[in-house]
C-alpha cells in the first residue's frame, strides 16, 4: 500500500514538471506548424528517421515510425533541408503565413553517386541527446559477408560495439551484458519470442522485407517496456506504391521471392515476401533410404498491405508467418515457429498531434511428435500474445516533442502439453496454461534548452498481474513444495507494479563534439528458461508469478561523440554500468520440461555488467565501415552457486574486436570484409575426475572459471553488378563469399570424455563448425 | 531432448570437425568419493575412494580403514572391507519402505547420508524395437511395468551388453507415464547393439535425492547444462550418492 502512494506521489510530481516544461514553451505569439510525410521518391516508401533542419534556426525535426513529423515555428519565410542516409538531401522554402502540409519526396542517390557525395552534413549522432542508438543502413548490412551467403540483419548488428554473438554463426546476441532473451526483438511492434531458425543459425527476417532496423542497447526511450538490455525495433517494408516490382535471389541455403506494388498508385500498396530453405531437397538424392525420408527445411512468410482511408487516415496490416521443420522418417519430427499480426491505424488528429492505435498478436508454438511401438506422442507448447496499444505523437514546436501512450497485453503461456494416442500406454499431461495481464503507461519527452542541451526524458509505469484458472503453488528455500492456493478464473495471483525513469541528455561542446548521458530502468516480466548452453527451440517462456519475481535492470552510461573531416568519420567512446536484479538460473538437475512444478526448480540472483566501447566509423566515400572495440565485464551472482559469489557470465568476454569495411572498386564490382576477435566464452570445465557407476565423471570446482580458446575470423565477399541497361528494369547480381578466410578452427564446444581409443585415459575434444565456408547468391530484380 | 536437436544438426551440418585438444586444467584437490548402496536382491555395499586430476589415467585410489555403518531403525549394520576401498554386510538386505542411515569415518572426517527403498515396480518384460533413426535403424530394448496410482515414482535403468556395462545409465519419474504401463526405449547415445547379443537391463526404483542426484550427472556428463557437481545427500563434501533401492534384472536376446 505504501509503495503505491509513493509511487502515486512521484508520477504526481512528474506531471507537474512536464507541465511547467511545457508551458515554458508555449509564450504567445503567431505561430504556424508545418506537418507532413517524407518518402522515397521512387518507391513510395516512408522514410523512418528522416531529419529535418531550419537553415535558419538551430534545431529541427525527425520523421517518426511512419514517416510522420510536425514543426510549429513562428510567422516567417524558412528553408527546410530534409535529409536521409543513402538519399539526396532536399531543399524547400516554405512561407509560413499559414500552417501547410507538405510531402517531402528524396530521390536516392544513385550507385554512381554515392562515392562522391561527401558534402552532406549530418551530425544528428553528435547533437542527439539518445546514446546507445545503432540504426543500421539496410544496404550496408546487404553488402557484408555472411555465413552461406544467407544476409541476416541479426548477425549483422552484432559487429557493433557492445553486442556479442551467442557463437559460432548465431543469431540470438547478448547486449551490454544481459541474456540472450533480455533483447525485446519487435517486428512491425509485434514481439518475436523466438528469432532464430534451425537452432539460431538463420534469424527468422528475411532481410528482403525489412524496411528499418534501430536497436538500443541502452537510453531505451520510455514508450518501450518488457525487456531488460535492448530493444531491436524492425520495421517491414510498406511495398512500393508507385511500380510493380518483383525481385528475389537463390541463394546456398534458401531461394527468396519479394513481389510488391501499389493497390492505388501513389496511396497504398502492399508487399509480399517468401523464402524457403531447401536442405532437405538434397536429402532427396542421397541413396540412403533413411535419410530419404528426412525433413529439414525452414520458411518465412511476410505480408503487408496498407490503405489509405482518407487524408489523415491509414491502416496498415502486416504479418509474419515463420516455422522450421526437422523430421526423421516415422521416429521422430519436431516443428516450431513464430506467427505474428498487426494490425494499425495513423490517424492526423491535427497537425501537430499523430496517433496510432495496434492491435498486435504474436505466437510462438513447437510441436514435437514421437513414435515408437504403439506409442505415439505429441509434445506441445505455445506462447501466445494479443496487445492493444496506443500511441501518441505531439510535436509542440521545433525545440519540443511528447509521446505518451498506454497499452494493454494479455499473455497466454501453455508450458507443455503431452498429448498420447488411445493406443499409447503414455497418459496425456497437460501442465496448466498461465495467464497474465501486462500494461503500460508512458509518457516521454524531447525538449531542446537553448543550443547546446538536448534532453530526453521519460517514465513508464507498468502492471504485471498473474491471474487464475489455475493452482499455484509455494515452496520452501530447498525447492519443496510447501502450499498451495487454487485460483478462480481471472482472479489475481500476483501483481506487481514497477517504475521506470529513463533519462538522457547530451551537451554539444561545439558542432562537432558532444557528450551524453542515460539512465533508465527497465523491467521484465517474462523469463525463459534454458537448461542448456544453447538456444533450443524448446526453450520455455514463464511469467512472474507468486515465486518468481519481475527482473530489473538500472543502467548508467556516459558517452563522448565527436564527427571529423566534415563529419564523414565518426567516433564514440560510451561506458556503461548495468545492475540486474532477480536474475533467474535453474537448480543443478532440474527437468524444465512438461514440470508443473517448475517453479522449484528456480534459482534468484543478480548481476552486474559493466564495460567502455570505442566505435570509428568512416560514413562515406569509396572505403567505408568501422571499427569497434568492447573491453567489458558480466557477472551473475546466486546463492547456491560457487558459494554465493560473483561468477563470470557465460557471455563474459573481456575483448571483443570487430573491422567491417566495404570498397567499392568501381560501378559494377564492390568488395567487402569483416573481421572479428573476441575472448573465449567463460566456462566451467572438469577440475578432476572419479568413477561412479563404473563410469568416468568429471568433478568441478568453480562455475565459469575456465575460458574456451579465443573466437577469431575473417569474411570476405565480393558483388557484381550486371550491367544495367537503360529503358530496362531487370537488374541482377551475384554475391561471392567466404566465410571464415583462413579457417580458424574455432571451438563451438568443448567436451571431455574416456579416450575411444584407450579407456584409461581421459582426452578433451574439440568440435569446430564451418571451416572455409564458400557461398554465391543470384539476385535479380524485374 | 536439445541433445537430440545438437546431434541432428550436426550431422546435418556435415561441416562440424573433431579433434584433441591440450586443455590446461589445474589440478583440483583430491575428494571422497563414496558410492553405497543398499538393494533388496543382494548385500550392502560401500566403495570409497578418491578423485585424480584430470590429466591422470583412469584408475582411482582406494581409501581402507574406514569404519562404515548402515543402521535401519536404530539396527546397525556395520560393513568390514572385503577387498581395498570395498566394505560389505551379508547380512544387511533392504526391505523396501525401511529408512536407511549411513554414516562414514575416514581419514578423521564424518560423512552421513539418508535413503529410503522405495516399494518394488515389478519389471514384467523386456520388448525390442527397430527405431528409424537419423542415418540408420537401430535396436532399443523397451523395459515394460505397471507405474503405481500416484506421482513420485523413479526409475534407473542400467544395460548390460553381452556381459559388459553400457556406459551410459537412464533415470525418469512416471510424470508422463503415471498409473500406467510404461515402455518408454532406452535409447543409446552411440546404438552399439546388434543381432544375436544378449542384453541385460537392470531396473532399479530410486529415491527422489538419489534420481535428481543421477539426472544431474547426466546433464553434467553431456554437456546439455551448465556443468556442475550434482547435489547429494551426504552431508561432510564428499562426491558420491548413497541409493537404498530395489533391483530387479531380465535378459533379453535380439533376433
């Protein structure tokens, strides 16, 4: 009771303060606002995080997710430069006599072109007041080297500072620190609660589809909430609303297919985007019969239309649909996959109020199927989200911008279903659905003093409330059970409310150097437990509950960002401190699956995180790319565990090198190559041995205390571009790739055990993966 | 289940190497190993001895002049070493539902344990199967018995091919198949059984300390967790697990 008043008490006083922040703004005199889109001039598209400058004045503007923005400004003639990386900047004067509505289109910049142009300014990463913002350019991430050629906007961000692959040739990432599932991992809003195909080797976006990708790895402005170390917000291409377009590549691993055009020209359009793996293809030419009979393939689907309903309306709708399949004759198959639907509507309340209202479901599922003898089984588990959302953008003036908004999740977890055939002496088990409901409050905003001090400030307040059908039980501090409650439908089981401040601030020393700060507080309610040292498909999602409370995450970071030569080089030095509180870890034997009894299988801790990035990136030119470089810390902290001190993290890794660097030798060929280093994973591995059972087993001592060799390797790629005749829209090209240069035989695991060779002795094994891996991808467009 | 996932892949992948490595282990310092068990069928036994550094071959100092004793009901049992490191009591055979005590001197420590038998699940059959499995069929016995009404029944599994151990073990509980008649395969990790080889499978219902201690070790072994020292109930650091268990044997030869 108590700690609602207070936290009643502090969102009180906020209020106030944004309201006197406001009002500071808002002295009388003639003022008109300027609103509208911006776009691609050649496909429609609406350009996400377009900025827009007065030349007159400082300060300006950027388009929001729907390529919306508003400037109010007083009575007066302006030039407005609008500008967008890979796009020419343009100019338009505008006479502010009245307020106007304006649709800005960029052309952009051609092949040609792009060497040359060098003259743009742009220095929103020096004056923004976000750090720990990476926005990555679709058409770099299309240029760098990838394992079998498959592009993979996941694997790509993790050449970035302070993100670390989860290994070898993996899509799940760690940021800052934090879990492979702390990453809120959005696309068109809607959660994807697995991104990985076949075992994280693939991510689930197919990158043809993706319009936008901006990751926070810290500063996470207020309106998202959920997750504790990053939010990775995706956003599908809308299609093009002006041409048919067809494109589409085959490629090592996967064929794709992209068709997109206008269902009004000029107004709305709608894109549909398709790729299949086609391992299993080959399978169908081996000899062996067994293999014959094997499955191993996986898809995405994405589809997106939108509609224009009138001047200010417009609904969009979009989906994914994902699912991989691995399948061993009659014995054994399993399946699993992401779907995901939104649903929205912008509407322009007026010009200097944008709204959009969502309707978002997402839904992970694995089904595994089991047949031996007259035993047939089938092994199911589902999360299931369905998300109402609101969300506001008030652009009060050039210096001053709101958004705030609510939103309302209703989350449906099915942990395990066993479900056996009549025949099956295995008896169906269904451990009980848990249901919760999450919601959010948020209020944001981005206010400009004077020249030099930007500030972004927000607050979200969030419920998350456990409720019946359903027995709950409690457990003593040795995992027994020692009570249980049955609850009625909807009734509360366990509610929690939390606060999270986020701040951030940068002061520009001049117009090229700047320093920022952050702090925010993000909480996270659902928890997955994995019993492994990989991603699984069966990795299981459980909500906070009477036993299991929500995460918590504080953190602090300070950063210095200076431009160089006319801001065509950039640098960025941020250290950040990260404290995690109710860290979840399961008890040594614990059996995660098809267990109503999960929860006494769990262990609470906490953890600390703490690290200093360098970030050099040249932006334009012939050569560009970067260089980024992590010295950090991650420790976890439980009680049970290595005699309740701190422990490295698995994902603890003191250096971490990336080099990415893309030249382009002329109009028809560019080259490309990545290079990363970093220090082993932390490791527990045996500190003797002893025999039990007849059998070796290993003893050990301390949790992480050993480190597998250091991870390094080489990309290299090269595209050409067929030649492209004028008049004529097809277009192709071939991309050539090695991955893994030099053929590092770099550890994925490291396993010990009885020589095979000779039993008395112990030896310890080494399995690499993907040793010199060649690809060649064909793309084409129509 | 994951280790499945692991394998399939890999051998999917076909890209995957294998070689020895030179890993610098320090040595860890020397533990008490004590396996004892008590069963219905046979004698008592306790073998106790120590662990060696990783880099050592695979033979394990004995430790004698222990004084060991097993007490069922304030009845003690006490257990002479027979041979180096083994100690035994011909006269101590379980009776399913007794508690069991074990307590250890070595070496001027204290080492105590509790078990307690769990009621005997009679083993009616072995079935054999063909299984479709990744690259090739392969035979898997099927032990058959009827799980008793009620959860909290565990079960251990240990194969014997043509009079040698197979080195691996497989315990669960009847959370899946519960009230019913169980044939859930063993199924090996490496298939090493062929036609005409007699195999023996000895089934044991454990205690819940001794199956989470063995299901522990097994996620350890196989790198599917975080490896650790299983948990045990004996109290004093010693490695190790005391099981007071039935046991029951069948054979079975495939053709």
């Amino acid at each position: 009771m108590q700690l609602k008043f207070l936290q009643k008490r502090i969102l009180d006083k906020l209020l106030v303060t944004i309201a006197i922040l406001l009002s500071v703004q808002s002295f009388a005199q003639d003022k008109h606002t300027i609103s509208g889109t911006v776009k691609d001039k050649s496909t429609g598209e609406l350009l996400i995080g377009a900025s827009i400058k007065i030349a007159e004045l400082k300060g300006g503007t950027v388009t929001n997710s729907y390529g919306f923005f508003s400037i109010t400004l007083p009575k007066n003639k302006y030039k407005l430069i609008t500008s967008y990386v890979g796009f020419n900047a343009s100019e338009k004067t505008v006479d502010l006599s009245k307020s106007n509505e304006l649709l800005i289109e960029l052309t952009p910049i051609s092949e040609l072109e792009e060497v040359v142009v060098i003259n743009r300014k742009k220095n929103d990463n020096v004056t923004k007041a976000l750090m720990g913002v990476e926005k990555l350019d679709m058409k770099m991430i299309n240029q760098l080297p990838v394992l079998l050629g498959e592009r993979d906007v996941l694997k790509s961000i993790q050449l970035l500072p302070g993100i670390k692959s989860a290994g070898e040739g993996n899509s799940g990432f760690y940021v800052r620190g934090g879990g492979a599932d702390q990453n809120l991992i959005l696309l068109d809003e809607a959660p994807v609660y697995n991104a990985s195909h076949l075992l994280g080797f693939f991510s689930t976006f197919n990158s043809d589809a993706v319009k936008d990708l901006t990751l926070y790895k810290g500063g996470m402005p207020a309106q998202y909430g959920g997750r504790l170390s990053s939010v990775v917000d995706i956003k599908m291409k809308d299609g093009n609303n002006k041409n048919f377009d067809v494109s589409g590549g085959l490629g090592v691993i996967s064929s794709r297919i992209n068709i997109e055009g206008p269902i009004v020209r000029d107004e709305s359009s709608f894109i549909i985007s398709g790729r299949r793996s086609y391992a299993d293809a080959f399978l169908k030419f081996s000899s062996d019969s067994a293999l014959k009979n094997n499955k191993l393939y996986f898809y995405d689907l994405n589809l997106k239309a939108n509609y224009k309903l009138g001047k200010r309306d417009r609904l969009y709708l979009s989906g994914y649909f994902g699912r991989d399949v691995l399948g061993f004759g009659e014995t054994f198959s399993t399946d699993w996959g992401n779907s995901t639907a939104t649903l929205r509507w912008n509407h322009v309340v007026n010009n200097k109020i944008f709204s959009n209202t969502s309707l978002i479901y997402s839904d992970y599922n694995y089904n595994i199927h089991f047949k031996t003898g007259s035993d047939k089984l089938l092994i199911t588990s589902q999360i299931k989200d369905v998300n109402l959302k609101q969300d506001f953008d008030y652009f009060i003036n050039n210096n001053s911008k709101v958004k705030f908004g609510a939103n309302v999740i209703r989350h449906t977890v099915s942990p395990g279903r066993v479900e056996a055939d009549e025949t099956s002496n295995i008896k169906s088990t269904i451990v009980e659905n848990r249901n919760s409901w999450e919601s959010g409050l948020y209020g944001s905003h981005e206010l400009a003093l004077g020249n030099k001090l930007n500030i972004v400030y927000g607050i979200r307040l969030t419920n998350f409330t456990t409720i019946g059908p359903g027995t709950f039980y409690t457990y003593d501090k040795d995992g027994n059970r020692s009570g249980a409650d049955s609850f009625g439908k909807g009734q509360s089981v366990a509610s929690y409310w939390n606060v999270e401040p986020r701040v951030s601030f940068s002061f520009q020393l001049n117009a090229s150097k700047s320093i920022k700060a952050s702090y925010n507080r993000n909480v996270q309610n659902l928890h997955l437990l994995s019993n492994s040292v990989s991603s699984s498909p069966t990795d299981l999602w459980l909500p906070s509950s009477n036993n299991v409370k929500p995460e918590l995450a504080d953190q602090f970071s300070v950063g210095y960002f200076q431009n160089f030569k006319n801001n065509q080089y950039e640098l960025s030095v941020e250290t950040y401190y990260k404290a995690l509180q109710n860290q979840v870890d399961y008890r040594n034997g614990a059996s995660l699956e098809a267990n109503n009894n999960i929860e006494s299988e769990l262990l609470y801790g906490k953890g600390r995180a703490y690290g200093i990035e360098l970030f050099v990136k040249k932006k334009f030119g012939r050569l560009n790319g970067w260089v980024g470089y992590t010295l950090s810390k991650t420790e976890r902290k439980f009680e049970g565990i290595n005699d309740g001190n701190y422990f490295n993290a698995r994902q603890d890794r003191t250096h971490d090198v990336s080099v990415v660097g893309i030249y382009k030798v002329n109009d028809r060929w560019s080259l490309s190559s990545t290079f990363v280093y970093s220090t082993g994973n932390a490791v527990t591995f045996p500190g003797g041995k002893y025999r039990v059972n007849n059998q070796t087993v290993f003893s050990y001592t301390e949790r992480n205390g050993h480190r597998m060799p250091a991870y390094h390797r080489l990309d290299f790629a090269a595209t050409f571009e067929g030649k492209r005749n004028k008049g004529r829209k097809y277009q192709s090209s071939w991309t050539f790739g090695l991955y893994n240069v030099y053929g590092r035989e770099n550890a994925y695991i490291i396993q010990f055990k009885d020589a095979p060779s000779d039993p008395s002795k112990t030896i310890a094994e080494q399995v690499s993966l993907f040793k010199y891996v060649p690809s060649i991808t064909w793309n084409f467009k129509i | 289940m994951k280790q499945v996932l692991i394998s399939i892949f890999f051998i999917t992948a076909l890209l995957g190497c294998k070689k020895e490595i030179n890993v610098d282990l320090p040595n860890a310092s020397q533990q008490i190993v004590i396996e004892a068990t008590v069963t219905n069928a046979t004698y008592a036994q306790v073998t106790i001895s120590k662990s060696v550094a990783f880099s050592n071959s695979n033979t394990y100092p004995t430790v004698s002049g222990a004084t060991v004793n097993i007490s069922d009901n304030g009845v003690n049992y006490p257990l002479t070493e027979s041979k180096a490191g083994t100690y035994s009591n011909n006269s101590l055979i379980g009776v399913p539902g007794h508690t069991y005590n074990l307590l250890v001197k070595v070496e001027g420590k204290e080492y105590s344990s509790t078990s307690i038998m769990p009621l005997q699940v009679h083993l009616d059959t072995l079935l054999l199967e063909k299984l479709f499995w990744g690259h090739e069929s392969v035979w898997v016995v099927k032990p058959q018995y009827s799980d008793p009404a009620g959860f909290g029944h565990y079960y251990m599994f240990i194969e014997t091919i043509n009079s040698k151990q197979f080195p691996q073990f497989w315990v669960w509980d009847d959370r899946i198949v519960n009230n019913s008649i169980s044939t859930i395969p063993l199924i090996q990790s490496d298939s090493t059984i062929n036609v005409n080889d007699t195999i023996e499978i000895e089934m044991r219902c454990i205690d819940r300390n001794v199956f989470r201690y063995f299901t522990a070790l097994q996620g350890s072994q196989n790198n599917a967790t975080t490896p650790a020292n299983p948990e045990n109930e004996i109290t004093g650091g010693a490695l190790g697990y005391f099981s007071a268990h039935t046991t029951q044997r069948k054979k079975v030869k495939v053709q």
